[in-house]
C-alpha cells in the first residue's frame, strides 16, 4: 500500500536562527567548557550574551549542554549538573532554587508519528521553583513540573507533575506528596 508524504518544510528555523545555533555550537564546544567551574557566573553571563534570560547566581557545568540559549531561563540559586541535555526546540524555563542533577535530558521536540512524514513538533517545557530532578531523568516535550515537586532518578516523565509531589519510575508515576519537615 502506498501512501503519499506530507509536505514538511526541511528547514523549520529561520536563517538568523541557524546561524546562531552555528555561532553558538562553536562557543559551547570551546570557550564554554573550559571557564573555571569555581566561577559559574561566567557560564550564566556567556548564556546572556546570546539571548538566555538566566539569573548570574545559578550554575552550570561545563559539560552541560544548552541546544538554543536565546529559548532557556534559569531563575536564581539553579543549577544544571554534569552532563545535562537542554534540547531547547522551544522554549525551556526553569526557577529558583532548582537542581537538575547529572545526566538528566530535557526534550523539547518531538515528531508527529502520525504523519508519513515524521514533522518536528516543538513544545515548551516549565519547570518550577524549588524542583529536583534526579540523575538520568527524562522530561518531555509540554511537560510541566510544578513547584517543588521531585523527580526520582532514571524517571521518564512524559505528563505533568502536580507541585509538592515525588513521582518516579517509567512511565513517572505518583509515589507520595513531598513534605518539608525542617
């Protein structure tokens, strides 16, 4: 059975935003890793310089990876691990006093699987204030977590997480209401 391809444009961004990612990919792949860790300020102040709208308190590695700055927010106090993937289709937002622990993956696209064509589809994903996302975890594309929820380790969420709560495994699933006891 034969069936016809959608038309799909093979270029979805703008010729600006392709020479950005360039421009970008150059800057992540040298100057980037190499800023002293004892100073994450400077890494907050080059994501600035293109477009990102971060708090100079937060963090992240050297071997974090950001896909498109000019589309991520960062509040104060955050940090983004080791290794963290930001696949920054659209745009991504993260709040204060978050931790996104080593090896974590944010995903912000998707394909249409419906479609013989396979077209991209982009959408945001927010994460709140006071969230921790566990080593290894996945986040999907739309999905918000709210405020002060936990993401446990290796948990792939692909729906939104309820503030205040602790969800894990694959799919994420509710494992109890987190409660601050101080």
């Amino acid at each position: 059975m034969e069936q016809k391809l959608d038309n799909v444009d093979p270029y979805p961004y703008t010729l600006s935003d392709y020479l950005k990612r360039f421009l970008w990919s150059l800057i992540q792949s040298t100057i980037w890793k190499i800023l002293p860790h004892r100073i994450p300020s400077l890494r907050m102040i080059v994501l600035k310089t293109f477009g990102a709208n971060v708090q100079i308190s937060s963090m992240a590695f050297g071997s974090t990876s950001i896909f498109r700055p000019w589309e991520f927010s960062i509040g104060k106090l955050s940090t983004l691990g080791p290794r963290v993937r930001v696949y920054n289709l659209s745009k991504i937002s993260i709040g204060d006093n978050t931790v996104i622990s080593q090896d974590t993956y944010l995903c912000g696209g998707t394909h249409d699987y419906s479609k013989s064509n396979l077209p991209l589809i982009r959408q945001n994903i927010t994460i709140g204030n006071s969230v921790w996302i566990c080593a290894g975890a996945f986040i999907g594309p739309g999905v918000t977590i709210g405020e002060g929820a936990v993401v446990g380790a290796r948990a792939v969420v692909t729906s939104n997480v309820e503030p205040w709560t602790v969800v894990a495994g694959n799919p994420a699933i509710l494992i109890k209401k987190r409660i601050i006891s101080e």
